[in-house]
C-alpha cells in the first residue's frame, strides 16, 4: 500500500464503485452485462436472461430500529431488491438473505424479521433459496441478493434512453422521504419525554410509504399490457435527481424535467409544507420511493400518457444541452444530485 | 412479538436457520432446490443447472485486520465462495461484492481488497457482475454471493451417500487452523511488545492454507477425467466432524472416520505438537481448510485411491449404526461438531 491516504468521502459511493471496479473485466461468454446498472444480466434459458442484483442494509445506517419495525424491514428489504429487477423490465424469483445479528437480539426479533421477508416472498412470488447467518460485532446487518429473469427482447438498460424521448415516472414521487421526517420528529419529542405517544395520526399514507415500499411489478405488467418497452430505465431509490442523472449518463443524453409536471400526493405537500419544506424539493430529492423512472419513444405518448399509474415529467435533449429542472416560470435550474452519501461525515 | 425472549446461542447457527427459514416454501418452478445445501440449484440453460450461494464476514468475526492483510482478505472471501460451488460439483462463473466499510479505510486500503479480489477472478475466471458499497458504523463487513453451472446430470448434493459408499477428502486437513494458532500466537507477542518482530519463519505451509485459501476446482476437473461423479458431496469450511455430520444427516446415513487415515501435513503436525495440540483434533475440528469431503460409490475405488489429490478416511455406515471416528485401537467415539459457533458469547 502507498503512504497515499484517500478519504472516501472524497469519492462518495459511485466514484468508489468506479475506482474500485475499474480494472476487472469480464470475460465469461455467459456475462451479458455486469457493473453499471439496477442488475446484472446473464445468459438465460432459450429467450431468457437471467438477472442478479444485491443490496446491503445497515442498522444505524439505512434503517433505525427505534420506529422502524422488524416486520416491515424484512418486507421493505425486499422490496428494495424486487425493485432494482423491475427497473430491468424483469421480474423477481429468487432472493438469498444473509444476516448478521448481534446477542443482543432474541431469536424472537429475528422471526418477526423473517415473517417481514416471508410476508414479501408470498406477495412477489418470490422464493427464499440461501444466505448466510453469523453473529455482528453492533447491530444488524442485511445483505440481499435477487435473481429473476427477462425476456431477452424486453430487458432494459440504463443506457437507451435518445433524443427527443420523454421522460416518466410510475406513481408519486417524495412521500418515503416526508414519511420519514414524521418518523424522526416524533423520535425527538419520544428522546426527550418517553411519556409522550408518537403522535403519527393522518400520516399513513407517507408511513406506509416509508416504513412499508412495495416495488412496482405491477408496472412490468401493465407495460407489457400496453405493449411499450421503454427505451431505458431505472428505480427512484436515492432522489428522482439522482436517478435521472444516472439515466442521462449512461445514455449520453441531456434532459429538461418539468418542476410542475412532478406526481406528488396531497398527504406528501400537505406535510411538507407542515415542516416548510417544499413538496418539488422532497419529489426530487427525497429517495426511497422506489417508483419506475424511464424514457419512452415519442410514439409511445398516447399509451402512456392516457395510463393513470404514469405521469410524463421531461423529455430527453441532446447532451451538450444539459440536464435541467425546469420551473413554472420557464427559468432552468441545473440538476444536481442531492441523494444520499453515506461516506459524508456528518450522516 | 410475544414476551418469550430465547437466545441467540441457545440454537447456534444451524438451529437458527431451521427456525427462521422453516415456514418458507418455494414454489417456483425454476427453483429446484432452496435452503439446505452448500448452494442452491435453479434451472439453467439446456442440460445445465444455475448455482447459487452466499457468504458474509465481518470484522472481528470472520477476520482479523491484525494479521490478515486486505489483499489476502479479497482472495480469501472469494475463494470461500467459490469452493461453496464446487461442493455441489460445479464451477463458479460470476460473483458479487457487497462492502460496509467504516469512515477509519482509506481509498487505498480498499483499492488493496479488490487487488485481492481481482487476483482471485482472474484465478478462477469469475466475472465480477455486481455489488453494493455503503458506510458501515464499525470495521469491515463483506458479503459475497457466486454463481454457477453444473451440468444437471453431474450437480451432487450433501443427501446422496449410501451405506457402503467410501468417505473420501481431498488434500490436506488443519493447516488452516494451525496457521491461525501462529498467527494469534504472534499477535499476543506482539501485543506485549511491539518491537518484537513476528516469528512467522518455517510457518510458510499453514500460513497460506490461513490466509490465502484455495478452492478446489481442480478436484471438479479430476473426479471429471476420473469419470466420478460423488453420491454426496460438502466443503469443509467448519472441520471434518462438522461436515461429515452435515453429510450423513443430510443422507440419513452414519459412518466410521479412521483416525490413522486423516491426510495431515508433516508442518501441521510439527506445529500441532508444538502447540500441544493433537494434530487430528485440528483436522477434525480446525476448520476453513475448504478441501472437499465426498462420498463415491465402492466401484469408484481404485480410480480415487490411486489418484495423490484424495485419501479415503472411512466408510458410510446405516443410520442406525451412528457416526463414529475410530482410533488405531479400534476404539469407537461418537462425533460430535466442534465448528465454530459465533453465536456463543465466549467468541
């Protein structure tokens, strides 16, 4: 090792996965497709692909167990998983659940966990195949694996996304993120007066947004209904900035999204403006909605458009156009990602 | 969740799994067979199966940053899962990463695990198709998940060994452990005095069965050209006696392990009576050796016992009859696992 002393916060995760990845390569004939988007994808029986995504889940770091129920992680752990397929234009089969637990659990938390994960399995039709059980020095520790498949034809990458394509999002956009700023003032008025009942009345939709996701295989189907393959895609899991960044990347492209456009539920406005945050500023950076974002041929709009699960937001512009919010009033705001980075310091 | 409040350490590991994984069924009809084996078997392309396994190791569990240095750390956690799959006689084609790492790593330091990651794919021509990177609250925590092909015809689980069949181990047996004596032995001094350089010198043999295990993927291309196909098959990661009773309860068998038969290293002995330690206790109870233990049909005989890669160290026996290691005077004692248990609180 040199005497070269990097923090990782420097990199932030992506330019870490980037700087630690970059010299492997692939080479097995059977790898179709390996770092760089919601899955890998593999060679599948006859005009299938197989496809394979993980995802690890701290305590402290990704969830807190003081509001957020064993039950509801398992289901929610899940879900993040199942998700990251469908943003393939795939489907879930199997799942590997590997868990690192300290003593201070009780083999009884550990079950509530497992019926969580259970509970999800039965909803996605998934099966539990494997993983990996061992004690943790602090805490718990979840590490998922998924493996589904695609038709061939049908599967997506992040990278298809052209010129002139439009922009849209499945469902509603920033209620996770309002979900959990109920979840976290009401730790602070318990910290400070365990007496006190959280006080969570009228917010379950933005809860259940937060503490209970579900991933949105009900829009592979309905695409496959209508008969569109988007040209790209990816899963809203760290802020709709950030996703739509990495689209626009890995296409090459540039984008104009619509301030006004954005799919926000009432219960998400109404609680932001309670905690005068603006509802646009949750949408786009807000994370864990676990929503679709993809691009669609111009000649796809009507099927689209006319669906009431999809909400046209943008479309793509060339490259050196940039990538831009545009607000109300026509004035272009550069996109940054605001997502999160679990290396900064102060998280 | 009810009141009743059971202990990790009152099931250990195994026991753990049953319990939360018991209600589980899968119903996919890819999935050919689940939790249970050293990995798990989907269907694959045309007469090929699709294997899968996982594996997690924490910091202060699993390794030690003390004396394993990262590179090793990278090659090693690689080579545990890939010899997962050579259990079920297959080879491992893909694998994924997952990395909690806490703020206390520099770039570099991580740049130095995937050099021993890199090293280990190119070794075993093992594409590297995802991962998962985070912060972590405290040390270092990895999970990796392999995956593979076995031909469908060829792919051996632990639950195939008869009465009769031979009890065959590849290799040697307690290197690893006794590597891992010298190394603590060196902590400790060093512990006390840290001018003292460590006395690593003539140790070079177990050291590297320590620190930079190697999956047996030569044994898959050998029982190949044999033309043997094991009834049962388990790596040894826990030691013998774990494994051997994972193979006959798995089997519904029992068998009878010849003392005088265990393949040791002359380094291993010297090292194990320098220790004070009987070098068979370290092979049967030592652990993450990661040869393979089988069991082969008596018409299999010569073609193994004539090859220098196995040694055949017992026989399987009815059920009835129990498991048993056998001493030089013929003396029988009941086998018992000895494995690690990271749920006890002594860890």
């Amino acid at each position: 090792m040199s005497d070269k002393r990097t923090e990782l916060e420097q990199l932030g995760e992506f330019g870490l996965i980037d700087q630690l990845t970059k010299k492997f390569e692939t080479k097995n004939p059977e790898t179709l497709f390996g770092i760089g988007d919601d899955a890998a994808v593999l060679e599948g029986k006859e005009d299938k692909v197989r496809l394979v995504s993980t995802d690890m889940l701290l305590e402290g770091i990704h969830f807190n167990l003081m509001y957020m129920p064993l039950k509801h992680l398992g289901y929610k752990a899940v879900s993040v998983n199942v998700s990251d397929l469908c943003a393939m234009n795939g489907k879930a089969e199997q799942i590997t659940v590997s868990l690192a637990v300290s003593n201070r659990f009780p083999v009884e938390a550990l079950e509530e966990l497992y019926e969580g994960i259970r509970a999800a399995c039965e909803h996605y039709k998934v099966d539990l195949i494997g993983g990996d059980t061992t004690s943790s020095v602090s805490g718990l520790i979840l590490s998922i694996s998924v493996i589904g498949t695609a038709s061939k034809k049908d599967v997506v990458y992040r990278s298809g996304a052209k010129e002139n394509d439009l922009l849209v999002v499945s469902g509603d956009l920033g209620g996770a993120y309002m979900g959990l700023q109920v979840l976290e003032r009401e730790k602070e008025v318990f910290k400070a007066n365990p007496n006190i009942q959280p006080d969570l009345d009228g917010h379950d939709y933005i809860l259940q947004r937060q503490l209970k996701p579900e991933a949105r295989v009900d829009v592979i189907d309905i695409l496959k209904e209508l008969e569109v393959v988007p040209t790209s895609m990816i899963d809203i899991s760290d802020g709709l900035a950030s996703e739509v960044l990495h689209l626009c990347k890995a296409s090459g492209v540039g984008c104009h999204v619509y301030d006004e456009k954005l799919p926000i539920d009432a219960a998400t406005s109404t609680t932001a403006l309670d905690f005068n945050i603006n509802p646009n500023t949750a949408a786009m950076n807000g994370g864990e909605d676990y929503e679709l974002l993809f691009t669609i041929g111009q000649s796809d709009y009507e099927k689209v458009a006319s669906n009431p699960n999809f909400t046209v937001i943008g479309h793509i512009t060339h490259q050196n156009d940039g990538m831009y919010l545009i607000d109300r009033n026509g004035a272009a705001v550069e996109l940054k990602a605001q997502g999160w980075n679990h290396f900064n310091k102060e998280d």
